[in-house]
C-alpha cells in the first residue's frame, strides 16, 4: 500500500470494491431485504465464525430463543475466521451489514469509526441489555470514544494446543508455567526428531504470537496513542527466530503454514502434520475429532526473564448493525445469548469463559469435557497473567493480512527477515495514519 496514501473512513475506502463485488456476485442487498417474514414475523440475521461444535450448539441455542419470543425469527451463518472476516467487511462497506454480528478485539475501533455499528449505551438497547453481572475490566474494551459498541460474549487466551499422545510418546517434557520460548523451541525441535514431523505450526506468521513474544520483552504491539510499539529490529529478530526452526523443520514448512484460514481443520495439527498448534483456546474445541487420542492445552512461552505476554482478553463480542431495522429485538438477542441460564448451560465455554459471573458460577460444576478443560486452564492462569492491551487501533484488522503475506515471503524464501519487517513496518505506518 502507499505510503503517502491519506487517511479516508474505513468504509469509503472499500467501498467502490465492494459496489464491484457485489454486481458480480449478486450477493449483496440492502439490510431492509427479508427484514419481515410471514404474519409480520420480525427477521434478524446473526453471523459468526467458528467451528462445527460452536455452530451446533448456537443453533440449538438460537432454536431456544425462537421458542421464547415465537415473534422474532434468527437467520444464522457462520465460517471460518479468515472467510468471515473478509464477508464481514464487504457486507458492511455495502451497507449490509448483518443485524447481530459477532466481532473480534480488533474489529471494534474499525466499525465503530466506520458508523456500521449501534452505539448500545442508547436507550433503546440500554433498556433490554443487563450488563450488571459483567467483568467491568472486560465490559469496557467494547467501548469506543466513550460509546458502548460491542458486549464481549467470554473471556479467551492463547494457548498451545498439542496432541497428548504423540507428545508423551515422543518422551519430551510436558510444558509447564512460565517456560521461555527457548524452551519452546527446543521442544519443537525434540518433537521433530522423535516423531519426524514438525513440533509445530510455525508462529512467525502470527500477529497474536508476535504479541505475546514482544508482551514478554516488556513491549507493545500498540502504544497508548494507536502508533507501533515496536520497531523493525524487533519484527526481524522474531523472524529470524521463527524461520530459523522453519529451516531446521522443527515448525511447519511454508506450504502447510499457507493453507491455514482461520479453522483448526486446515492447521497442521488438524491435519495430522504437526505435534502441536499455537491458537486461540475456544477454537480448539475443533481438534477433538480430528485428534482421536486427545489434545491438551498448555501456556504460551513467557520471555527469557519469565516475564508473561500471555493474557486474559475478550474472546470475541457481539454488535448490532447502526443501519438495522429492529435494534431492540437484535439486543434481545444478545441479552438471551449471554445472560440466559439455560442458554448459557448449551453454549458452555464454546465461545470462552462466560464474562457474565454469575453465569460463570452457575455452570461451572457442570461444565464436562472440553468445556472443562477450558475452564480449569483458565483457573490455572488466574492472578499469574498481566493486564490485557487496551483494543487495537483502526487499521490493525488489514495488518494481520499484511503481516501474514509478509512472513509467507519469509518463509518462501523471497525476502529476508529484514527485508520483511522493513517493509512491514513501513506498510504498518501507512495504515495507522
């Protein structure tokens, strides 16, 4: 991208594309299309991403809130993470954006200067949501310039995930709190030699692992006033880093690393390929049919000092369109969602550790298999982890596209670790002004 491109709104930068897009694909209409059904039936269309397993229990779910308000019909997608990001953004820059809409922490700041989402402080919505049950650390990273735009539905962490048997099999230490990321990588490497597979997914390509590993220096991905908290020097000795175990083969190689696109299906632990993966904890639910014999799940390496970059954070958010035509009934659905007991009871930790507490305490004692595990990873975590980051700025969703296609040039050999981050950093710069 330019460097010398001006700042415009998100929206009418992609805006024209979008317009494109959709004469081609036919699928964009106004928000006002299929808003009443039959007998004057409100229509609300929900998106999200996830898995299979979030998918069945957010029908189910939804099926509960259809049976209580026999009024309101819910309208449901979902897809992975990459797909639904990138649908998000071309239904919002034309005007279609869906009436509910699962958001991620670094979504916020950018469809909230758009105008795409409804400020939920306003009466309207104020009068349906009760927010009194919420972590109020957590409950305010959905607001922007003093304005509610999103509830955070849980509360989620990055963790390395790996096969349980193949990891005990191959004799390699267990991972345990505050191991370094040498440690990690010695593991990859041991993991690699005993099972003739990669340890791992390569991380380099991970803005999320970049985070945590500059968290445990002391640093930032952001500063306080939305500018880079890091510098070039920084990005190429994470590079070097990562690439030097892709070049051992002690991580994934680049052709298994570039077919990932936001589900556990397509990452190299999902296909057989690797031992372990580095990823969000709420997802991994995805790996227990793909990994027979069992995952587990581990903290992520702290720095060279045991200093943390692993934190606690909003495991994603729900948001209603500005431009929807039935704002009440779209915040009673995220109010169902989230502060339903027996809602809550089918939807268990698939979208995180539930921020509402009392939720989280009630189904707690019944919470069995992966939700389990979640939860008591979460317990093992608590009071150990630093604050979390104040939101991403603007911009920074489009820079975890650009940081991926960086690293893949890594990683294919086309520019070096220096080379990369230069111009990443460059390319970065551009896109926050």
């Amino acid at each position: 991208m330019p460097g010398d491109r001006t700042r415009t709104s998100w929206a009418s930068r992609t805006a024209a594309v979008t317009l494109a897009l959709c004469t081609v694909l036919t699928g964009c209409t106004g928000s006002g299309d299929g808003a009443a059904g039959a007998g004057g039936t409100v229509v609300l269309r929900y998106t999200w991403w996830g898995n299979q397993d979030r998918a069945a229990r957010t029908e189910e779910a939804i099926g509960l809130f259809e049976e209580r308000h026999p009024g309101i019909e819910v309208q449901t997608s979902f897809s992975g993470y990459d797909a639904y990001k990138q649908k998000l953004a071309t239904q919002a820059a034309g005007g279609d954006a869906p009436d509910v809409m699962q958001l991620d922490y670094r979504m916020i700041d950018q469809y909230a200067s758009g105008g795409i989402l409804l400020d939920l402080a306003r009466p309207e919505p104020q009068a349906i949501l009760d927010t009194g049950e919420f972590d109020q650390g957590l409950l305010g990273t959905g607001r922007v310039d003093g304005k509610t735009y999103a509830i955070p539905v849980g509360r989620g962490t990055e963790t390395v995930v790996y096969d349980t048997e193949q990891w005990e099999d191959a004799g390699v230490a267990p991972p345990r709190a505050g191991w370094t990321w040498s440690e990690w990588a010695d593991a990859m490497r041991q993991l690699a030699e005993r099972t003739g597979k990669p340890g791992g997914t390569d991380p380099g390509q991970s803005e999320d692992a970049f985070e945590v590993w500059l968290r445990g220096q002391g640093k930032a991905l952001y500063t306080e006033d939305g500018r880079l908290g890091f510098t070039a020097d920084d990005l190429t000795r994470w590079w070097t880093f990562t690439d030097g175990l892709r070049r051992e083969g002690a991580v994934s190689a680049a052709e298994q690393t570039t077919q990932m696109d936001g589900t556990v299906e397509n990452t190299p632990l999902g296909r057989g390929t690797a031992v372990s993966d580095y990823n969000w904890d709420a997802p991994c639910s995805g790996f227990l049919p793909l990994v027979p014999s069992g995952i587990t799940l581990a903290p992520t390496p702290s720095g060279e000092d045991g200093t943390p970059g692993q934190y606690f954070k909003p495991s994603m958010f729900m948001g209603v369109a500005a431009d929807s035509e039935h704002p009440e009934e779209s915040a009673r659905l995220i109010d169902f969602m989230l502060n339903d007991p027996e809602a809550a009871k089918i939807l268990g930790a698939t979208r995180g550790i539930p921020v509402n507490d009392a939720i989280r305490e009630d189904i707690a004692a019944g919470l069995e298999g992966f939700d389990r595990t979640m939860y008591d990873f979460h317990a093992s975590l608590d009071g150990k982890l630093d604050p979390p980051p104040q939101a991403p700025p603007s911009g920074d969703s489009a820079l975890q596209t650009t940081f991926q296609r960086d690293y893949d040039q890594v990683s294919y050999e086309r520019m070096s670790p220096r080379e990369a981050a230069e111009n990443y950093v460059t390319q970065a710069k551009a896109e926050l002004r």
